[in-house]
C-alpha cells in the first residue's frame, strides 16, 4: 500500500495489539486472582515461597487487573473508537507503536519486581520510581498522540466518549505524578516526600480517582460509543450524557476521603468526602439509565446478540456498584463494612461485572470487526455469558456474607462490655468456608475466560486482518457545517478550551481537599511528640512494606468503643507524622497493629514469623521463614536516614552517620534476648530481628503509653 | 492537648465552598445543556458513532 493510501486507513493493527494484550493478561490478572484467592482459603498454598506469599502477591493481581487488564482494554477501545469519531487516522504511527510497547514493559516490569517485594507500599501505586518514572513518560507519549489526533481531526465535533477519554488523560496524568512525588534512595527504594495524614490523603485521593478515572470514565466512553454502535440507535440523551459528564468528573475527584473515615484525618474532610460520594450516586445513576435505555425498542438485540448481553450487564453491575459505593461512604455503614471483604466484593462487582463484561463485550464485537469475519460462535459466547455471571455473583454473595458476618463479629460486645470475640482469630475461622466460595466464583470466571479465548482464537483463525483495513471516508463532506455556532457547541469545537475546563474542574477539589491538610501536618509537627523510628525499626518497616504486610493488616484504631476495647486507643495524628509511606491499610484480613509494640515478648514474635500456627492455631498468615535466613542491610541505613532526615524527621547528624552501628547495637540486644528464650543463636544481622524491632515500635512512640 | 484539638479541627467553610462551587457549575450545565437552540445540534452529535461515511 503506499503511502498516501496508508495515510487514508483508520490503524486497526495497533487496536488488535492492544486487543491481545488485553486479553493474554487478562488471563495472568484472574489466574493470579484466584491463586490468591486459595491462598486466603487454605494458607499452606503460599508455599513457603517469598516470591508467591499473598502479600506479595496480591499487589500483583491488582497491578495487572488494573494496568495490564483494564489498561489495555481501555487502549484498545480508545484507538478503535477515537478514530472513528474524530475521522482520521491516529495522529502517529510511531507513537502509537512506543505506547503500545513501552506500556507491555512496564507490565512486564512489575510482574518481576513485585514479586522480588519492590515496592512503595502504597495500594495500586507500589511501583517503584524507575518505573513510575516510565509510567510517565509514556502516558505523555499516549497523550501527545491522543491530543495530536483531535488536532488533525476531519470532524469538527467532539463526540462525549471523547470528553470521557480526555478526562482520563489529563486526571490519571495529574493523579500520578503528585502522588508518586518521591526521593530515591537506591535504584529500586524511595521515600515518598508525603507523610503519614498526608500521605494517606494524596494516597486515596489517588487511590479514588484511579478507580474513578482509569476504571470508570475510560468506560464510560467506551459505554458510550460502544452501545450505540452495536445497537445500531444513538444514545438515550445527549443532553443527558454532558450533564452526566460534568457532574461526574466533578464530584468524583472529592470523594476520596470516604477511604479513611474515623481514621486520624481531620473530621471535615471525611464530611466532605461523605457528601460527595452520596452525590456521587446521581449522575453514575444518570449515566447508566442513559446507557440502557438506549436499547429502547430494540431490548431482543439482548437475546439474540452476546455482545450486548455482557455490555448491558456490565452497565448493571456498575448501577450496583455505584449505588453500594456512596451506600459505603455514610459513615455508619462505613464503620460495620470497612477492612472487611464487603469492600472486596464491592471492588469485584466493579472490576468483574463493569470492567470485565465491558471489556468482554467489547473484544467479542472488535475481534470479528478487526479481522473481517462472524464471531466463531455465539453459543460460546452465550456460554461464558451465564458462567462468568454465575461466578461474579458467587464471589459478591460470599464476599457480602463473609464482610457483614465479620464485621458483626468484631464489634459484638457483651452485656458486661467485653468482647464477644477477644480472639481474632475466631472471627477468621466463621468466615474461611465463605474464602472457599469465593475462590469458586474466580475459578467460574476464569472458566468463562478460557471459553472466550477459545473462541476468539478460533474467530482470528478464520479470520483475515490483512483485509480488513478500513478507509476513511474523504474529508471534504465530513468536515461539519459552518452552521452559526453558540455555547457548548463552541465548546466542542475547542477542544483545548474544554480539556482545560475538565483539568479546573479536577483541579479545584484537589487543591481544596489537599491543601489544608499539607499545612495541618506541618502544624503538628512542630509539637514534635513522637520520636522517628531508630535505625534498625526504619530497616524492620521496610521489611514490613516489602512483605506486603498491609494488605492484610491496618495500622489505625478507630475511635469505637469494640475498637479501643480490641487495639487500644483510637491512633492519633502524630503517632504516623513520620511514616513514610504510612501504613494505615485498608483490610484487616489480619488484626490492627497499630499498638501491636510491646504487647508480646519478642520470642512471640519470632515464632509467629516463622508459623503463625504455633502460636496462634487455625492462624491463615503466611509462614516467613526466609527472614530468618536473609540478611539485614544495615549499610543503606545511613542512606536512608539521610534521606528521611532530608524530608524532615528530626535525625541528629550522629544518628545519621552512625545509623548502621546503632542499628547493629540493638539487633544484637533482640537478638540475645531472643537466644536467652530458647531461639538459636546468630540471629542479629537477619531480617527477623529488624522486623520485630519494628513491630514492637508499634504504638510505642506517641505520648499515650 | 493541642493534637486532641486538632483532630477535631472543623473547616466546615470548606465544605460549604465546595458545595457552592458544585451548585454554580451544576445549574450551568444545565442551562447550556436543555437550551432550545442546542436540540438540532444534540441530534447531528448523537449520531456520530453510527456515522462511519458508509464503511462499516
């Protein structure tokens, strides 16, 4: 073909490989899922191996169903949609090529160094700053293609799904950047410059608005274009999608606080995230009756067509998901769901009902599309239809039961005030049988996947993408009307104007929400009422994010009588003003650590580590044997304490340039008394011995002792 | 004493502000959205994804 010819073809070739690449990792997102799902059922399944333990583990489902899964999903659709809509081809071919390859090495960076434990600790942000530093770069690269092709564009209007794509742009840009504002202390370890409160702000606030901005409005778009297309009708409403669009950006980018309500944030910013995220309802509501109703007579398409079948069941999970998220955010409710897997059930309504089904509907329509031929069979189709819903449903239903069960559990207090259930663990064991349906509905999932692999492959194979390219029509009559033009559609027409107008709208509940809590924190500082963590703790806290211990343990009491009476007293402020990153958590699979210091002999501590089931039976944590054998690295620790001292914790320089002496003083002191207990000898420079110095810190160093 | 105080720190002026703000450009969404003069345009617009210049 030459080159002119070239020039007047939509590229389909990088919408099939991102199409691919979306679904060969889907496979890795769920299969790891659900390895970590029989992990949590049946705890020998971490196999005692470093490298595969849940808390390591995890963060790598998550990774890959967000990034890798749902990322290149959304690519997928955006390059496929974007042209069409905007009528030219992408705006380069190389760029397109450098996104597509850049974004796999990411991936395939993360899936060796999260396991390795390279981590920053933070949910959905653990990528360390080599990478977070490329994540960047080819986000601009995305943008700089994105944006260059609605320069060139032969049509004058922006479609809504457009608008969708451009607040996904512009927010996840903003998004990661300021939270990943980080100082490195070696190649693969950094310190985030934010700490504790503010940490934890900027980290939801993230944390949110990834959920809101790279899983939601990405598919909005692709809802918005996809249905109508298939359909073959336009939208419900217009009207109805740009008050949906203006509203949603709006109010999403606040809600974030709803995270760490009764935690130490300060009180007005958890109203502030409670409120909005009860608008919220309205316009993820409006958007949805928007998206169904737009197959108004045509309902039997929903029968007869797979394709709409996962689509209009995947704009039904998101009503549930978007009706349960502000249902969570009213504090009471909050108080019984928070650190249960209630909210894991609600993030797999979302993640496999909306993004799933979404991203299922959409390869079962692009594959035949893209390849010039008929889907191989819809029966199939038909099939992964009703066990992938059987196997979401069974994992919300247990997950519900398992969430409330639990909650319940740990707030039972009896008649004379105590605990009904002093044993955490016990409020473990009720719920395991509800891990093993769990475990069961991924496996349905998967299942269903495997079925659709089977016939896409089938469907590519009688295929033929050679001939498939298609050409776009002659610019000349397509270039819109000089009709006189007013308001919003002068609006559309500039699409700088407006990407700036969504980035103010984004901007200002950022600034808003964030800004007074940066300066709250300074305040508190000055009162300098806990003292930094010693050398030897800072090494043992990097074990603890290394290990992914978050994922199972939180590190904040909330001020509930059942809480105090459990943990101790509520946390306060101060005592995490030097984490970094904090650990406040977001599950309790395991119980709060926050005052876990002092509360066992070291001895405890060390034979917990290595079996938690010999001093806690029925125990589900993970066995950590290697941390007996791996060494301390107590030479980066002069490093490290520079560098938080850098930041602003108030080391001496004594403390800096001896951090790794003082660091081998103490281990050696845990490390005799463990010997005088009964443990082997030579333990002082091993990882244990850090980690339970740290441990031990917990809830040690604020004013209430 | 003072941290107690400021876990309780009440910015409700905030909230109200943010609220306002949200208000403003919510009735300003919707008198540029519902004005007569935009329905022959929302039509034309609406139609975009169906429109591929006849290749499908």
């Amino acid at each position: 073909m030459s080159n002119q010819n070239l020039l007047n073809t939509y590229d389909d070739d990088i919408v099939r490989k991102f199409l691919m690449a979306c679904l060969i990792w889907a496979g890795v997102a769920f299969l790891v899922g659900l390895i970590a799902a029989l992990q949590l059922a049946y705890w020998p399944l971490n196999l005692n191996l470093e490298w595969i333990t849940f808390g390591r583990l995890r963060p790598l489902h998550t990774n890959a169903a967000i990034f890798a899964f749902a990322g290149n999903a959304i690519f997928a659709g955006i390059y496929h949609s974007s042209q069409r809509l905007l009528k030219t081809r992408m705006f380069n071919d190389t760029l397109s090529a450098i996104h597509f390859w850049g974004w796999q090495l990411i991936i395939v960076a993360a899936a060796i160094t999260l396991p390795l434990g390279y981590t920053h600790g933070k949910e959905y942000a653990e990528l360390e700053w080599p990478i977070d530093l490329s994540i960047t770069l080819i986000w601009v690269v995305f943008a700089v293609n994105f944006f260059g092709t609605i320069a060139k564009r032969k049509e004058k209007h922006l479609y809504v799904a457009l608008w969708f794509y451009i607040a996904t742009i512009v927010t996840v840009a903003v998004l990661h950047i300021v939270n990943s504002i980080e100082i490195p202390v070696s190649f693969m370890k950094s310190y985030p410059v934010f700490a504790g409160i503010q940490d934890a702000l900027v980290q939801w606030w993230y944390g949110h608005n990834a959920v809101a901005f790279f899983l939601t409005t990405p598919f909005l778009g692709l809802m918005y274009y996809y249905i109508p297309k298939i359909a073959n009708r336009p939208v419900y409403s217009y009207r109805l999608s740009i008050v949906h669009f203006w509203a949603l950006v709006f109010l999403y980018i606040w809600a974030g606080p709803h995270h760490l309500l009764y935690t130490a944030l300060p009180e007005w910013a958890q109203t502030l995230g409670m409120i909005f995220s009860v608008m919220l309802w309205a316009p993820s509501w409006g958007g949805m009756i928007n998206g169904l109703l737009t197959l108004r007579g045509a309902w039997h398409l929903l029968r007869t067509e797979p394709t709409i079948k996962f689509l209009v069941t995947a704009v039904t999970f998101y009503a549930m998901s978007t009706f349960e998220g502000p249902l969570l955010s009213i504090k009471s409710v909050n108080a019984l769901g928070h650190y249960t897997d209630w909210i894991i059930g609600h993030v797999h309504g979302g993640a496999l009902g909306w993004n799933g089904f979404l991203a299922f509907g959409m390869a079962y329509y692009l594959v035949p599309k893209l390849w010039k031929t008929e889907l191989f069979s819809k029966k199939l189709a038909n099939t992964h239809f009703w066990i992938g819903t059987t196997g979401i449903l069974l994992y919300y239903i247990s997950m519900w039961a398992a969430g409330i069960t639990q909650g319940l559990m740990w707030r039972n207090i009896d008649a004379s005030g105590r605990l009904l259930y002093p044993d955490f663990v016990e409020t473990v064991t009720k719920i395991v049988p509800l891990y093993w349906v769990r475990a069961l509905g991924g496996l349905f999932f998967l299942t269903g996947y495997l079925i659709m692999m089977y016939n896409i492959t089938k469907t590519i194979q009688q295929g033929n993408a050679a001939k498939a390219t298609e050409t776009i029509p002659t610019p000349a009559h397509q270039m819109g009307s000089h009709e006189h033009e007013t308001g919003h559609r002068k609006l559309e027409g500039m699409a700088t104007v407006f990407t700036v107008l969504a980035l103010i709208a984004i901007l200002v509940g950022s600034v808003i929400e964030i800004y007074p809590t940066l300066s709250l924190h300074k305040y508190v500082k000055q009162e300098n009422i806990t003292s930094p963590y010693t050398a030897l703790e800072l090494a043992g806290r990097d074990i603890y994010i290394k290990e992914g211990c978050y994922v199972c343990h939180s590190q904040m009491i909330r001020p509930m009588a059942s809480e105090v009476l459990r943990y101790g007293q509520p946390s306060t402020l101060e005592e995490s003003m030097y984490d970094r990153p904090f650990q406040w958590g977001s599950k309790r699979t395991g119980p709060d650590l926050a005052r876990v210091g002092s509360k066992y002999p070291n001895l405890w501590h060390y034979r917990h580590m290595i079996d938690p089931r010999t001093v806690t039976p029925n125990s589900i944590m993970p066995n950590y044997p290697w941390l007996v054998q791996h060494d301390t690295d107590f030479l980066i620790l002069r490093k490290k304490l520079s560098v938080m001292k850098n930041l602003g914790v108030p080391y001496s320089d004594a403390e800096v340039s001896n951090a790794d002496i003082d660091a081998q003083k103490q281990a050696q002191t845990i490390a005799d008394d463990l010997q005088a207990q009964g443990a082997p000898a030579g333990l002082a420079k091993k990882e244990i011995v850090a980690l339970i110095a740290y441990l031990q810190a917990l809830g040690q160093k604020g004013v209430k002792k | 004493m003072k941290q107690e105080a400021l876990t309780q720190f009440q910015d409700t002026h905030l909230t109200i502000i943010a609220l306002m703000i949200f208000a403003i450009m919510f009735v300003g969404t919707i008198f540029f959205t519902y004005h007569k003069s935009r329905k022959s345009f929302f039509e034309k617009m609406q139609n975009l994804p169906l429109d591929e210049g006849g290749l499908q």
